[in-house]
C-alpha cells in the first residue's frame, strides 16, 4: 500500500474542503433568490398589494424576477379597476332601491309594504356585502400588531350591546401581526352566524405558533356534505339556515378571505353534543 505524503495528504483535504465550499456558496446563490421567488409567490396569493422583489442575480433570474413583478402589477391593476367598477355599481344601486323604498312606504297595504321591505333589506344588505367580497383585503389598510384578547373582547362587547349572548374563554399571547379592521371583520361574520344560527356564540383562544380562535353555536348545525359549500358565494342551504333567518350567503366567504390573506385557515365541523364551530387558524408573523 502507497503511503502518500501527510503535506499532500493535508493539500488534498484542504482542496476538497474548499471544493465543497464553493458549490456549497454556488448552490446557494442559485437556490435563494428562487425561494425568494416562492415566498413572494405565497404573498401576493394574499395580497398583491406586497413589495416587488429585487430584480439582480444570473440574468436568468433577473428575468424571472421582472416576469414576476410585472404579473403582480398588472393583477393589483386589475383587482383596483374591479374595485372601482363595483364600488360605483354599489353607489348607483342605492339610489333607485331608496326610491322604491320611498314608494313603499305610501302603499296603503301593511302586510304588502312588509314584505317587499324585507325584499328591500336585503337587496342592499347583497350589495353592501357583495362590494366587501370584492374588495376582499385589497383595501390598503397596512398590517399591525393586534391584540386578539382586546380584538376579541371588543366584538362580544359589541353583540352584547344588541342582546346577543357571547362568552370568552382562554387567551392569546403577544399580539399577532395582522389588518386590524379586516380581522374584526372576519370574527365578526363568525359570531353574527352563530348567533343568528344558533341562538349565542362561545368564543374559545388558544395560543401558539398557530393562534385558534373557535366560534361555537348551539345550533342545528350543518350537514357534513354541505360544510364546504356554505363557503361558496351566495350559497344558502335549504335547511333552517336559510334565507329565511336571513343573510346573503356571503358571511362565511368573506371570513375565509380574510382568514387566507392572512395565511391562515377557516374550517367548520359539527360537534358530537350538538351545534357548530367554526376554527380559525392564524399562523404568527404570517403578514407582512
């Protein structure tokens, strides 16, 4: 057996040692700026309103980064374009149904002017929340650090106001970054539903990674078929959660909006004692 040399032994080490190093550096530079690629991807799925990424690197990734920034300006083009057109359809809506509203009223048939007004109610309460679906989060409003246990407290205070019955219990730890307005917005249509549905909402926290906020109800709850469908725009089921208790369908696809833009999750399921929850999941440091 051929002893080599320690010096040349060492030489070699050192070369390989090097070797790696350097693909170690090169894999990295080719990798990163397509993971950047990746999480930019991830952000603008939920907000197109995101920073640019850094157009530099290989001129093949600074081509790809262009490509990319280019497809973000021109969806968040379209997303204020389609926000404008149904803003205005929104505004121009009101004036002939307040018109026909102004005509109701001098019908001289009670039971007449009672029900086309509930028509009338909820003819606006579908434009009012058709606009919100639309502009969705893409609104502008910045991302803040928020308080879920003040966030929370402030919700059941306000339903309380109105005689709904809505109970807290756990708590979240340090404030999670979010859109304030559009995540009250979010709880909002959660607790709303569980209390037109069945009759209160119990608000359950739990801290972690993962913030959980559970809305339970007391109600019928919804057939395991139809706990995906009810998130389809204006879907109503034909059971007692119905047009009847009212609503427009809409509630429950805003929330998982919200919940989305968010990088978060919303889920319904059926609990074995009776009534419904609805799981929000909202990872922390998830927006930007």
């Amino acid at each position: 057996v051929v002893s080599l040399p320690r010096h040349l032994l060492f030489n070699l080490t050192l070369l390989v040692l090097i070797l790696v190093i350097v693909l170690y550096v090169t894999a990295r530079s080719i990798t990163r700026p397509l993971s950047a690629l990746a999480r930019a991807a991830d952000r603008v799925g939920r907000d197109a309103r995101t920073e640019p990424l850094p157009e530099r690197g290989a001129r093949e990734l600074r081509h790809a980064a262009r490509a990319f920034n280019t497809m973000q300006d021109r969806l968040r083009r379209y997303l204020d374009s389609r926000t404008r057109v149904l803003a205005a359809m929104s505004h121009d809506l009101k004036t002939p149904l307040t018109r026909l509203r102004l005509q109701v009223e001098t019908l001289d048939n009670p039971p007449l002017e009672a029900r086309i007004g509930r028509e009338l109610d909820e003819m606006q309460a579908m434009v009012r929340e058709a606009l919100a679906l639309f502009r969705g989060v893409e609104d502008g409003e910045p991302a803040a650090p928020v308080d879920l246990n003040a966030l929370v407290g402030k919700v059941r205070e306000e339903f309380a106001d109105m005689g709904g019955k809505v109970s807290v219990a756990g708590r979240a730890g340090e404030p999670l970054p979010a859109k304030p307005q559009a995540l009250k917005r979010c709880l909002t249509n959660l607790v709303a539903n569980a209390i037109k549905f069945g009759s209160r909402a119990d608000i359950e926290l739990e801290d972690g990674p993962v913030v959980a906020i559970r809305v339970r109800d007391a109600g019928p709850g919804i057939p395991d078929a139809e706990l995906e469908r009810v998130f389809e725009p204006f879907y109503r089921l034909e059971s007692s959660r119905n047009r009847d208790s009212g609503g427009t369908g809409l509630g429950l696809t805003i929330a998982r909006d919200i919940a989305q833009a968010h990088g978060g999750t919303l889920s319904l399921r059926n609990l074995a004692a009776g009534g419904l929850e609805a799981e929000l999941l909202l990872p922390r440091a998830a927006v930007g």
